[in-house]
C-alpha cells in the first residue's frame, strides 16, 4: 500500500507593495508585487495543517523576481510593515484534514467510551444495585393525574401542595407514592423547575413535608422523598439524611426504602381531610 503524502503550496494573496521602494534591478521606484504562498502538509493530497507562509515580490517593470531570502533589508523593512497593515490569512481549507480526522474521532472514538463506561458498567450484574433499579421503575409510575383509586396519597397531595406553593407550574409536576409496612415513599417527577432558582426548589420538598404532616403520615411512617427533575434527581429527604443542594440529590438515601424481602403493599384507603 503507497501512502502519498508531502508538502504543497497554494498562492495565498497578492497586492501591490505599499511603500517607499526601488527596484535594485531596474531602479524603478515602487513597482512590486507581492505574491505571499502558504505551504501545508497533506496526505492522499488531501491538506492536513499550514506549516508556513513564504512571500515573493516582483517588479512589475523589468520583471525580476526576489524570494524572501533575498529581499534586500530595506525592502523587506516595507514588507513586514505592509504584511502588518495587511495581513495574510490562512484559509480554513488547509485545515480540512485535520476537521475530517476530528469529526471521525468524535463519531467513532467517544461512543466506544461512553458505551464502555456506561452500557458495559449497567450491563454488568456485580455493577447493578437492584434498589436503584425499583427506583426508577416507581420514578416511571409517577402521574400528573393521580385517582383516588389508584393513588389516593398522591390524589389529596397534589392539592395540598399547589395551595402552598406559588411561582410554581404545578401541572407539570407528577406524582407517586406507595407504602411498604412502615416506609412511604413519595416521589415528585418535576421537569418544569428549570427557571425556579436552585435555592428555592427546596420549598417544594418542604411543601410535600407539610402535607404528609397534615395527613398525620410524617409521624405514622418514615418518610422517603424524592423529587427528581428532567435530568436528575434534584431534591431527597429521608430518615437516614437530606440532600438538598436543588441541582444534584444523592439518589442512594432512596435505596433504604427497598430494603424489604417482603412484597410492596400499596396504601388505597381514603387519606381523612384536614382541618
């Protein structure tokens, strides 16, 4: 297999020489052009990267011809000055193997990483915490319609909490609750909270708080809450600790809540209104 690759040059710009300056040739005054090439390196003729700009000047009279190395200094003086006022751009083109090689890498080499790190890790049975797999099965329950037949905790909560709470789009939030012998679990699915300040989303789980102990549940159970965002969960409070930071929640608090063998009794009796 030959692989081509090498050096080429393309003519970059030209422009007639600004400045004081004689021809040493013909001693006409004024008279250059100057040429500036620009020389990159490719493969299969395909540019790779600029390496470096070369400019040559030519008298437009007698026609004679000095490459870089060989314009006198007083001239040469006038072209750095003129390449200043004017400078010679390198176009994108000469780029655009290395653009190729980089958008291959981002569409090849990154999946390969994130499916090594993500898929393989939740594919693999000594990586998998079961608690967080129930999670996210109660997570995908929630509702922004709970009945009284279904979910009667969440049907008297809903209410509770859109009275207590203002500057909050209440319609968008779901959500769902279940009991398990002494444990409740209440979790809100918020994908709304995006413009409500991360300091003050906590008023939401506090919000929930203050139902539960309306309903006479904060002190009859040990209380696992969640509210989790479009992205993550963003608020948990739980007997064993709170995070509360409203942007990234600790979501293993919630796991203590499935920590049962017995099977999960869900709590259909009617909640009594408070006073």
């Amino acid at each position: 297999m030959f692989l081509y690759f090498g050096t080429r040059s393309s003519r970059l710009k030209e422009r007639k020489l600004q400045g004081n300056t004689t021809c040493p040739n013909c001693e006409i005054h004024n008279s250059f052009i100057a040429t500036t090439f620009g020389k990159y390196f490719h493969v299969f003729w395909i540019p790779l990267f600029p390496l470096f700009k070369t400019t040559i000047l030519e008298c437009s009279h007698c026609k004679k011809s000095y490459h870089q190395k060989e314009i006198p200094v007083n001239i040469n003086r006038v072209l750095l000055k003129d390449n200043q006022l004017n400078p010679v751009k390198t176009p994108l083109w000469q780029w655009s193997g290395s653009l190729i090689l980089i958008v291959l890498f981002l569409f090849t080499f990154i999946p390969a990483v994130i499916y090594l790190f993500t898929y393989e890790r939740k594919t693999d049975p000594r990586e998998i915490d079961p608690r967080k797999e129930l999670l996210n099965y109660d997570i995908d329950k929630t509702s922004s319609t709970p009945t009284l037949e279904t979910d009667s905790i969440s049907f008297y909560l809903k209410p509770c909490v859109s009275s207590s709470l203002e500057g909050i789009n209440m319609d968008g939030i779901k959500y769902y609750s279940k009991i398990e012998k002494n444990k409740l679990l209440v979790l809100l699915k918020a994908t709304n909270m995006r413009k409500i300040e991360t300091s003050s989303r906590k008023e939401l789980l506090f919000a929930v708080e203050d139902c539960l102990l309306d309903f006479g549940l904060l002190e009859t159970y040990d209380c696992y809450i969640g509210v989790d965002g479009l992205w993550s969960m963003l608020l948990v409070k739980t007997p064993n600790g709170s995070s509360l930071s409203g942007k990234y929640a600790d979501t293993s608090l919630l796991y203590r809540f499935y920590d049962t063998d017995t099977v999960p009794i869900y709590n259909n009796d009617s909640i009594p209104a408070t006073n």
